[in-house]
C-alpha cells in the first residue's frame, strides 16, 4: 500500500534531455520515498492511505542550491554602500574589509549564533522550494572556527528537515596569520584542519580557489589531493576575475564542478566537457557586483557541459535569498533558456554537489522531494522577477508548506 498518491498532475520528472513531462501524470509515495511516478493510463492497480487530487497543477522536482555560503556572521551593508559610492574591492579589502571582515566577526561568534544567524536565510530558500542546499566553510580560516562552521551547517540540516551538504572551503583567502605565506597555510589546511572535519563527519566535498590571488593553483593541488587521498570529491571558484585556466585545470583532477567561469577559455569548456565537470553559475554575483562579464554559456553549450545554477548565498558578494530570483536571471542576465535553467537548479545542481542520481529528479526509489506549483507553463518559474507563484512543497513525502 502507498502512503500518498497525487493523481491529475503535470509533472516534470528531469529524465532525458529535457524536463521529461508527464501529462496527466501521478505520483506516487511509500516511506518517504517515490515508489511510482507515470502517466496517469498507467497508474498501478494499488491503495494509497491518502490521494491528493493535483489539480493540472505542475509538480518539479525540489530545488537543489549547489553553492553557498549560508554561514556566517555580521553583514556587509557598509561596504556596499561604500562600493556605491565609488569605493574598489582593493581599498575595502586594504581597509579590512571583504572576506577577512566576516572572517573576523564569525571567529567571535559560537556555534548556536552561527545557527541562529543562519535559519532565516536557509528558511528563505526553502520557502522557495530548496530541499537540497550545500553549504560552505571558509569564514573561519583557522581550526576551531572552520570545524565551528562545518558543525553549525550539519545542524541546520538536523533542526530544520532539509538535506544539507557540506563543503570544507578552508582555502577560501589567506588568513592574516598567514600572511605572505600561502603555502605554508595550504600545508595546514592538509595535515591538521581538513583531516579533524573529516575524522568528525563533518565534511562531504573539498572546495578551494583557483584564481591564482592569495593562493597558488599548485598549493591549491595540494589540497585537492589530499582530500581525494581522503575519499572525498572536490570542486572549486575559479575564472571570476579572469582566465586562471580554472576550469580545465578543475576538470583534470575530476572535480564535481568548477564555479563562476567568467572568464574561462573554450579550451577549459572542451576539458570540462570530457571530465564531466559541471559548470556552476552564480548569477546573484553579477547582478551585485554590477559585473559586465558573463560566463561562456554558449561554448558551454556547444561542448555539451551541463549548466548548474546556484544563489551562492554570502555577504560580501550575492546576498541572495531567491532561488526564482537565480532561474530568472540565468536567463535574463546569461541567456539560458527555461528548460537549461530548471535542470540546472534541479538534476544538473544534484551532480554539482556529488548526489547525481540520488535527488533532483522524480523516480522510483528517489526521496519524494517535490514542489506543486501554480504555474501555466515551467518557463513561468523564470519569467517573473520578484514574483511568488503558489506552491505546495513535499519533503520526504509531507507537506511542509
């Protein structure tokens, strides 16, 4: 017998190249899992304790948000208006500002303000249908205070029902205890702080950056392969600022997905291409930061990379709440189109944060993640800016909305 059947649905299943609609379709869900999903002619012969009649409505499958920095503390509300009135990166940065300021302020904050700072902002995305969110280290850039930051992430997936995975981003800037010494911390970060979050399950994914600023891309390596000498996959920011050959450099060790891309050579597109590396993009980050660059969608395209969208939720660059928000402008600002767009917050964000096949779709045997939207069409998730369309959203088979 199944739990929950919702009949008379048009329901986008992400199977195939497309969005893989079923019409009409049902849904149906066992132990808080997906036991079947199909065309509503083909619907089994099965009692269910409860049917929920869809209504035509369309059913998604729940939001996964591959890149975050959801944990932090203290705001940057200054340099923002500073950044309006002229000021550059670089002065804030020689200031004190930019990810050293939250690095300061989350170093004096404890686990339970870290956590209490960070519930509103994960709620926010829920709201909007995350059922799946990655969330960062990298604030702390010392021991304590990056295992405080793991910590807190594991706890706002345990106190609020959502599936969280976490990234070590300790290579995310240079401390000032390091100063002029990068490698040297990179060698920290390998031999004392990635191996305590990992004996303490704190950590699922290695991140860093290759940008070739405060860290070295060879340092970076270092890293890297200490935490899949670990076991663990990796992903990284690169080609923001400019071609640091991130993206291909990210592709020949097999990373999960490289992150920003900016400036990324079709060169990097093409290793991508061959590795499987997910291009994750970020485009909360060029609203913010009013960035005139986009990056190379259409070579992503041509070579066939799949296309993950992200919030990448912080303080200093996107602070974005919105996961519609991030589907509109996937495809205003980067010209995705609405089907590229919804796989990419959907199954192709699942491969970007190592759950390929585990979420972001809608088939047996997957948790029974979903959202009932009232739209007339999915391109309609992308089309307003700002707007709300109604939702029913489903976790683990409940209703939480």
């Amino acid at each position: 017998m199944w739990d929950d059947l919702w009949t008379d649905a048009r329901i986008a299943t992400m199977q195939g190249d497309a969005l893989g609609l079923i019409e009409p379709g049902a849904i149906a869900v066992r132990d808080g899992h997906i036991a079947w999903v199909g065309p509503m002619s083909e619907l089994p012969a099965n009692d269910a304790r409860r049917t929920h009649d869809a209504g035509g409505r369309f059913i998604l499958p729940g939001f996964v948000d591959p890149h975050t920095h959801l944990v932090f503390a203290g705001n940057r509300i200054g340099e923002f208006e500073r950044q309006l009135g002229g000021a550059t990166r670089a002065e804030l940065a020689a200031e004190g500002g930019g990810i050293l300021a939250t690095m300061y302020a989350t170093r004096a904050a404890s686990e339970d303000d870290l956590v209490a700072g960070a519930t509103p902002r994960l709620l926010r995305l829920m709201s909007e249908g995350v059922t799946t969110v990655e969330i960062k280290s990298g604030y702390g850039l010392d021991l304590e205070s990056e295992l405080r930051m793991l910590r807190a992430a594991r706890r706002l997936g345990r106190e609020n029902g959502i599936r969280v995975v976490t990234s070590f981003l300790g290579a995310h800037v240079t401390p000032p205890e390091f100063k002029g010494r990068s490698a040297e911390y990179l060698t920290y970060l390998a031999e004392v702080v990635l191996p305590a979050a990992i004996a303490e399950g704190l950590v699922d994914i290695c991140d860093g950056g290759i940008e070739g600023l405060s860290i070295q891309p060879v340092d970076m390596l270092r890293l890297y392969a200490a935490a899949q000498r670990a076991g663990l996959p990796v992903k990284g920011h690169t080609d923001q600022y400019g071609d640091a050959g991130g993206g291909g450099i990210l592709a020949g060790i097999g990373a999960l997905s490289a992150d920003h891309l900016e400036y990324s050579s079709e060169a990097s597109v093409v290793a991508m291409a061959a590795a499987g590396t997910v291009a994750t993009l970020l485009p909360g980050s060029t609203l913010f930061l009013n960035e005139p660059r986009r990056p190379p969608v259409e070579w992503l395209r041509k070579h066939g990379v799949r296309m993950a969208l992200a919030t990448n939720c912080n303080p200093g660059s996107s602070p974005t709440l919105s996961p519609l928000l991030v589907l509109a402008l996937g495809c205003s600002f980067f010209r995705m189109t609405p089907v590229e767009a919804l796989r990419g917050y959907t199954v192709h964000a699942a491969r970007a944060a190592g759950l390929a096949g585990k979420v972001g779709e809608l088939r047996a045997g997957l948790p029974a993640d979903f959202v009932l939207w009232d739209i007339t069409q999915p391109a309609e998730l992308c089309y307003w800016l700002g707007g709300s369309p109604g939702r029913e959203i489903i976790r683990a088979g409940v209703s939480v909305s």
